[in-house]
C-alpha cells in the first residue's frame, strides 16, 4: 500500500506524531470532559480521532458521526441512528430485533447493508421523525453499562444551519442524561464552532474542553517521510515539499503519495515534475472556480499568492502592488474569508487551498 493515504485513516503506522493531541484526547475521554476541537480544514482532525479510537481499551465502543452535508434535522436523525446503530448491532445478537421495534415506532425500517451487514435506517417518504424519537436509541446504549460509548461528532457547526429543531439543546440535554456516553465535537469552520461554544446565551457555554489542531511539526514530519520513502528521499526534497504545501497535511499526504507512486514505478521523478502534474490535474477545478469569482477578487488573490501571505492587507505595500484601494481590498478579503477562499491565521492571510495558491503563483 502506498504509505502515504490522503482518504481517512488507516493505522498508526501511516499516522505521523500527535502523539500529544492524542494523550490529551484519551485522558479527556477517560476522565469524562466533553471536547470541542477545531482546526482548519484537512489538517487532520478527523484522522486523529480515528487514531484515538484505535488507543482505547475494549470496554469502549466509539462511534463517528459526520455531519458533513446533513443540511437539515432530518439528514443528523438518519446519520445519527446509522452510526449508533452500526455500532450496537456488534453488541448481542438481541439487538436487531430491539432497533427493528425502535425504528417502527415512528414509522420507519432498518435495512441492512448486503454487503457488510451494517444497518442502515430507512424513512419513508416525507416522513420527519422528532428528533425525540432519538432517546430511544441512546437508551440502549444505556443498556450496555460495561461499555463506554464515545460519540465523536465531526463537522458539528453544521447543526447551526439546520432550519428547524433545535439540535444543539437536544445534544446538550443527551450529555446530561447518558452517563456511559462521551461526547466529542469536532469542527472546521471555526467561526460556527465559536458561536455555538462560545456564547453565554447558548447551551454548549463553557461545558467543553477547547481544543485546537496545528500543523504537524516539522521536524516530526521529516523523519516520517523519510522512513515511509524507505529512505529514498534526500533531506533537501522533504525540506521542499514540506514548504511547497506549506506543511499542511492533507497536501504534505497528496503530494508524497504522488511522489512515492512515481517513483515506485520505476522512473526517477522530480519534485517538479510532481508539481506539475498536481498543477495540471487540478487545473481544470481552478478555473472553474474562476468563473464563481468576481475579476476584482482574482486580481485580488493573485496579488496575496504572489506575496504568499499578507499581514497588513491595507498596508501601502500592498495596496500599490496590489493596484486596488484598501477600502476595496478589505470588503474582498472578508467575503473571500466568508467563502473560505482566503484563511486568516494569527493575523496573517493566505490562500486557503494551498494548490490554488500554487496554481494562481503560475500565472503571475
Ligand atoms: N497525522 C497524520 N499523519 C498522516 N496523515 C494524516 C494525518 N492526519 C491527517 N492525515 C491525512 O490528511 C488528510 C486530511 O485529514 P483529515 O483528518 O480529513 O482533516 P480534517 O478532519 O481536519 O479536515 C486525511 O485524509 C489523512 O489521510
Ligand atoms: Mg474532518
């Protein structure tokens, strides 16, 4: 297998480091303190709690929601019951039949997946149970005193755009209510995670434990590129990957995987020539995005990629370089910060999508 997955996780020999990250989040488990951990997209936070769940004893039963493109309440019902219930299923053969009941309840069926037999809910048409009918099955859960149940819930800040129900205080109240169940909420868009853990008005204030992702350190990085290639990468070409992809990880992974496949077919292949390709294959995806973007706000993300990063946006510098008033570069640089286009990190802006800065660096 390629060393370098850049899809989900795989096992802690493909895992670089947080090894910190990862004591933090099992003492907060095993202690009882709900977690919220944000970072910014791709850097590894998902991965990371998939590490942990491989760190803890048998008598924990973990379980990952992804909320990830459940735009309503009734997408967070179907992803929450589909994971609880994949989870309690492996428990006692009596299980089935008690989701099976639960699920008539409110009118719906639990079908299992033909190929690996995990179940999988089922709602008729325009059916929208409460998100009440969710009690239910966190009771069976309580059913299992002997096992802890750890509910990592990814991308939460998604519950925020939900039009109806309200899902945080349901969460919240479930904290309260199952003692065996640990939760952990994980999310990228950290603005949205602020205002749900962070206001005295809501009902996550001060309850979690806050914990925020970096970067993997480099010098943990090097030594793990460098023994994942079986040694057969100069220190000089990890120095310059990791600076080409900014050592984010998800492109750190990308272009490593690249690289490795390359190379293991046989032919040597520069670094160049990897970039290119990436460059190349991502192009097409580039201008199309182009075409979302206003030629203000091009020319605007040009001048940022030909600076790398920006810490003073309205700075003369910039502004002349840039060929734009400051009064325009402020109003782009926010919606563009909106869309997630651009990043803000201790003050200093940069493109968020690191080949999209590679790639706009191209045209200048
Ligand atoms: N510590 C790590 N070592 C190696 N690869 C990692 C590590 N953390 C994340 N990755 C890789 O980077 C990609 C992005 O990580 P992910 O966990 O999806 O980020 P996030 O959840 O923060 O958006 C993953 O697909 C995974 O393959
Ligand atoms: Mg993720």
């Amino acid at each position: 297998m390629n060393p370098f997955p850049i899809v989900g996780y795989h096992d802690s020999e493909y895992f670089c480091d947080r090894e910190q990250e990862t004591k933090d989040l099992v003492s907060a488990i095993k202690n009882n303190r709900p977690v919220n951990l944000t970072s910014i997209r791709r850097i590894g936070k998902s991965a990371l709690i998939k590490h942990v769940f491989h760190q803890l004893p048998k008598t924990y039963r973990s379980i990952f929601i992804d909320l990830e493109g459940t735009d309503t309440k009734q997408g967070f019902i179907k992803k929450f019951t589909n994971e609880i219930s994949r989870q309690l299923i492996t428990l006692n053969k009596g299980m089935l039949k008690k989701l099976l009941d639960w699920a008539a309840g409110f009118g719906a069926s639990i079908s299992l997946d033909s190929l690996d037999g995990s179940p999988k809910l089922e709602l008729s048409h325009n059916q929208s149970p409460a998100i009440e009918t969710l009690d239910g099955l966190m009771r069976l859960m309580q059913e299992h005193p002997k096992y802890t149940f750890v509910l990592a819930i990814d991308e939460f800040q998604e519950v925020t755009k939900y039009d109806t129900a309200n899902v945080e205080g349901w969460v919240r109240a479930k904290m309260q209510e199952f003692q065996n169940v640990r939760f952990i909420f994980c999310g990228s868009e950290q603005t949205l995670m602020q205002t749900i853990f962070d206001n005295p008005s809501k009902p996550f204030y001060q309850i979690t434990q806050p914990m925020h992702l970096g970067y993997i350190e480099p010098e943990k990085y090097k030594p793990f590129i460098h023994d994942h290639f079986g040694g057969k990468v100069s220190q000089d070409d990890i120095l310059e990957i990791l600076a080409w992809c900014r050592n984010y990880t998800y492109y750190v992974q990308y272009f490593c995987n690249h690289l490795f496949s390359l190379r293991e077919s046989g032919e040597y292949t520069s670094l160049e020539q990897v970039k290119r390709l990436i460059l190349e294959s991502h192009k097409h995806h580039f201008l199309a995005q182009r075409k979302l973007i206003t030629p203000i706000h091009w020319k605007l993300l040009k001048a940022i990629a030909a600076h790398q990063e920006i810490k003073n946006i309205t700075s003369k510098n910039f502004v002349q370089r840039s060929g734009m008033a400051a009064t325009s570069i402020r109003r782009s640089v926010q919606v563009l910060l909106e869309k997630d286009v651009l990043m803000e990190e201790n003050g200093v802006i940069k493109i968020y999508n690191v080949f999209f800065q590679r790639y706009l660096e191209t045209l200048i």
